[in-house]
C-alpha cells in the first residue's frame, strides 16, 4: 500500500518503459515488507539536471541510471566513487548529506556469478567481446579478479585505441591489450574466461552469435562463456558452449546482482532477498 510515508527509489533513462527493475526490486521491497516504491521515470537527456532537483525536493532516497544517462549524470554529482571513476559510468545514486553521491554496481553485478566458479583468477585470461559502455565494467570486474591477462576485441580500430588509452589514468591499475575481430578465431583459443558484451544474438536477432559454432570445439577445456544478454536465455552464443561441453553463464544473474547491490546502499543493510530478486525476473522473461 502507498501512503504519504512512502519512501521512493526509482531508474531513470530514456526510454526507460522496458526496464526489468522495477519488478525485481519492488518484489524484494515487498518480501522485507518496507515502506518504499521503484518506480520507472522516463528522462529526456535535456531535463537530467532539472529531475535531480525535483528528486532531492520530494525527497527521493536513491535510483538507478540507466541508457542516455550513465555517463551524462557524473558532471552533476557532488561524488563520484572510485570503482564508477575507473568505468566512466555510474548507475546507481544515492542521497547523502543533502548531495547526490554516484557509484558503479555493475561491476560487482558482472563479478558476483564468477565468484562461486572457484577459478585461479591470476591464471585467466579473459577475453571481452566488444569495447562499448558494457565492456568497462568488464574489464574493471577482470582487474578486480586479478585475471593474468585481458584481451578486448572489436571491430574499430581508432575506437578500441581509445578503449585502451582511456584506461591510462584509471585508480584501477588496467593492463590490456585490444585486437581487431578478424583475429577472434585465434586470441579464443587462449581464453579461459570469454565474455560477450555485444548486442549481438539479443531478441529479436536470436540466431545470431558473435562466435562461430565451429570455434566452440577449439576453445580451453576450462573455459567459461559468460554472455551479459539475458533474453534470449540462452542465447545462441551460450547454446553453442553448452553444446561443446563448455561453463555458460547468461547476463540474468549480473542485473540481479547489481541490483541487490544497489538496494543495499539505498537500505543500508547487506541483507536482500537476491532469491526473490531473481525469481521474479525468471518468472517474467518465462512468460514472455
């Protein structure tokens, strides 16, 4: 029930209509039976200052930023922290001391389903598929696991030099090396841990994937394939490794997890119902 003491939390972006979010996390609010509500808020790029006013009016405890906002939003914080300074995007905000602070829990969404892996991350080499906004947090997710090595493809070269010199003046201490796709079939076989951040083989482009069946079978014993999509689930990326015996992880349990990490700063408390999170996101994506 929604009363006059009803705290708000919220995602903001545009559009924003799709976003699974709200389901997940009024799920979680409901099961801890607090009084609080997320709600979707439609932002157009040229009113981002005018809603964090209108939001620190009303009182608004925290939300997350999604698509055009990510980075917009840094300029207008009074704090950013570390980890969202090192991935250049933030996208969850809370409120302290009457100022907006900005912090990245992707990262520690994209890191939490590999921690149960029980891998010698100083012996991975990680290789990320594709150098656009998703790839940051992946490769600041393999810095923090300490993996030996990270190999980013795409297929622009001006672009994927700026991916790697972006990363010269990071608090994270960022070693990697970027090559072209046409050289994807040989940098592969060195994977143990091969992640796709790309669009590629998202509904409705579901017969798509950004790796050739044929390549499945020469790919590390050992080798997880970790694909940020969640719907398809799975995609034909991930149906290709579970064919050739392979460790697949799909990008479901990263938007979980990053929003249990953001629900834990705006609730100040470290215990969520991350089961009821992902329950709730399983039943919907069924559904449709």
């Amino acid at each position: 029930m929604i009363t006059g003491t009803t705290k708000l939390l919220g995602v903001i972006g545009h559009p924003v209509e799709h976003s699974l979010s709200p389901l997940m996390h009024n799920a979680a609010l409901a099961k801890l039976g607090l009084d609080y509500i997320y709600l979707p808020f439609p932002i157009q790029p040229q009113n981002l200052a005018k809603a964090l006013d209108g939001f620190a009016a009303i009182g608004v405890v925290g939300f997350n930023a999604t698509i055009p906002h990510k980075q917009a939003i840094i300029p207008l914080l009074s704090k950013i922290e570390p980890i969202a300074q090192a991935v250049g995007a933030v996208n969850t905000v809370f409120r302290q001391d009457d100022s907006w602070i900005g912090t990245n829990t992707d990262v520690e969404g994209f890191i939490a389903p590999l921690r149960s892996q029980h891998k010698n991350w100083s012996q991975v080499n990680a290789v990320v598929l594709g150098n656009g906004g998703a790839a940051r947090a992946v490769v600041a997710g393999c810095t923090q696991l300490g993996c030996a090595s990270i190999h980013v493809v795409g297929r622009n070269l001006q672009k994927l030099s700026e991916f790697r010199d972006s990363w010269q003046d990071s608090p994270l201490k960022v070693n990697l090396k970027v090559h072209q796709w046409d050289s994807l079939p040989e940098i592969s076989k060195e994977a143990n841990l091969l992640i796709n951040t790309t669009p590629i083989g998202m509904y409705p482009n579901i017969e798509n994937s950004p790796l050739d069946k044929s390549l499945f079978t020469h790919l590390s014993k050992d080798v997880i394939c970790y694909d940020l999509i969640y719907t398809p689930s799975p995609t034909k990326f991930l149906q290709y490794a579970q064919q050739a015996e392979k460790t697949a992880i799909d990008g479901l349990e990263m938007l979980v997890q990053q929003g249990a990490a953001a629900l834990k700063i705006w609730l100040q408390q470290q215990a969520v119902p991350i089961d009821v999170m992902r329950q709730t996101l399983q039943q919907q994506l069924y559904r449709r």
